[in-house]
C-alpha cells in the first residue's frame, strides 16, 4: 500500500484532475454513487498523499479527500506502464494534467476484480482523524508504541499472537505474510497465546514488528531486495511437490491459525503450553455459599411447615383419649 501511495506521489503531485471515468459499483464504492465521486474530485488539484495501515488518501487542495483500500485484489495501474489500457476490471480512471506542462497528463486506474476493494470521500481537514482510520489501531512504521505500551496491548488480549497481528484494530497493516516473517523472525508460534508471551518474546516480537515494517516499506516491497534470510521468498510454496526445507536447512509447514494459512519453521518457532493454574475464584466460594444458604432456608422452612401438622396430629389424638375416658 506505501509502494502505491508513492507511485501516485511522485506521478501526481500537483497535478490537475482533468477527466474522471467510472464504473457504477455499489460495493466498491462506499456510502456514494460512482458519478458523485467523480463529480466531487474533477478540476481539483493533488496536494498531498498519505498512508494508514492498509488505507492510501488522495488529498485534493478543494473539497472531501479520496480513500482507498486494496482489500485482497485491488490495484492501481498508470497508463505509460500498460499494453492495454483500461486496465481489465477497473473501476476508476483519473487523468491529471501536469502543472509544468498541459499538454503532458498522467492516466491513473484503480482496478479490483473481485470487488473487495473500497473507495469513499472522507470530509474534514485530515481524514487521518475521520472513519474509518481513526478506528484502525497504531501504524509499525508511522507511531509504533513504546515497549512498555506495545507489550500492555499485547497481553491484555487472549487470543493467537498471528491472530492479534492481523487485528487492523491492534496493528494497523500488517498482512498474513508480514505477520508470517515477524513471528519467523522473533522465533514464535503464531498459535502462541498473546497473554501468555514472556518478556524476551515481547521484546522480539516488538523488534521484529519494527524490522519488518520498516524494511518492507524501505525496499519498495520489493521481493528482489529482501534479505536472504527472510522467510517471505518461500511461504508461497504450499501445496507444491518441492521439498519443504528452507536454505538455512530449517523445514517449513503450513498450519492454519485464526482461519488463515501460516508459514512456520517449527524447529525454530514451538508452541509452548502453559499450565494453568488452579486457582479458586472469589466469584464461585460466593456462590457456593448462597447455594449452600438457599439449601438451609429450604430445609428450615420444611421443618416448619411439618410442625403445625404434628400439632394437630397430637391435638387430635389428645381429644380422642379424653372422649374415650369419657
């Protein structure tokens, strides 16, 4: 997402909105028709690019800025850099008039085969602040926590680390292979149990975290430039007939945690189990002992309601022997 934010900064800054095409989609487009969008950007200028997580921001020098999100498919496509253009399954095509020169344009398309994508107006003077962003959780390379406040976060939840990763709510663009590498990296399970991380695992995870952001996001993501010892280069080899061993003779698996496929090096990375501690909670002594309280009364008003009848028992006898001696 920070590779596409760049490519649209460094070929659109600046730059005009001279013509908007579009597609009607009402998945695609979020909370807007298609034609408003477009009628909302045309004739503005771009005057800044910006990043969240997974979201990019077109922030234009008039009106609402324009937020984007890839989902799993989508894509941004320059014209210069196609043999065929529109690009297949596009869904917005911006040209931007160059300032320097007007007769030069930069054609920009946005295409998602699969309609997972989204694209919305966001209003106000910085749509970091806005929905949907403002309810993303902290971004690794942007405002990364304090160790100590990375580490609360981490073990206030009880759920898989992997899972925890993923959560755009606790880390806002992290993605199933990045997660993949940061706990290969820092030598955890991504079935591990987020509570139940030791300090060095969190201190790891926390490095690691940092490490892997920042250098994805200072290589362009580009899989070439990758450090050999990244893990990235082989997760994609499930399902193939290829030995499944890695260069550095650790092997690899597969496993599914939190519905996602995870790469592992199981030599390296083992699910611990902790014990739990049997431990009596104040809750259930509190409860037992309004039940055994309830059993008492029970039994008492038993007791009582038997008395009377013992009484009358014993009355009624008592006025039998007297007519008898009568």
């Amino acid at each position: 997402v920070e590779l596409a934010r760049l490519r649209i900064h460094r070929q659109c800054l600046h730059h005009k909105v001279i013509k908007v095409e579009h597609q009607p989609d009402s998945i695609v487009y979020r909370d807007i028709e298609s034609s408003e969008l477009a009628d909302a950007i045309l004739n503005k200028v771009l005057v800044d690019t910006k990043r969240w997580g997974k979201y990019f921001v077109l922030i234009f020098d008039q009106g609402p800025s324009l937020v984007a999100h890839f989902g799993m498919t989508g894509h941004i496509r320059f014209q210069h850099e196609e043999e065929v253009w529109p690009p297949k399954y596009w869904k917005l095509l911006i040209t931007f008039q160059d300032p320097t020169n007007p007769d030069k344009t930069v054609q920009f398309g946005f295409k998602d085969p699969r309609r997972l994508a989204r694209l919305r107006l966001v209003a106000g003077p910085d749509p970091l602040l806005e929905p949907p962003i403002n309810k993303l959780g902290f971004d690794p390379v942007l405002n990364l926590p304090s160790l100590s406040a990375f580490s609360q976060l981490v073990l206030r939840r009880q759920v898989p680390i992997k899972a925890l990763l993923l959560d755009q709510a606790f880390s806002a663009g992290v993605g199933n292979w990045v997660a993949d590498e940061i706990l290969y990296q820092a030598k955890i399970h991504p079935a591990q149990y987020s509570h139940t991380l030791t300090a060095n695992e969190l201190e790891s995870l926390y490095e690691k975290l940092k490490y892997v952001c920042e250098t994805a996001v200072a290589l362009e993501a580009d899989e070439s430039k990758f450090p050999a010892d990244w893990l990235m280069p082989y997760r994609w080899n499930k399902g193939k007939k290829t030995s499944q061993t890695l260069p550095n003779g650790l092997s690899l698996q597969f496993v599914t945690v939190g519905g996602r496929t995870s790469a592992i090096a199981p030599d390296i990375q083992v699910l611990r189990t902790v014990e739990k501690k049997k431990v009596v909670k104040k809750e259930r002594i509190i409860k037992k002992e309004v039940e055994n309280e309830k059993i008492a009364v029970k039994k008492k008003s038993l007791i009582v309601k038997k008395e009377p009848a013992v009484r009358r028992v014993t009355g009624t006898r008592r006025s039998l022997r007297i007519k008898k001696e009568e």
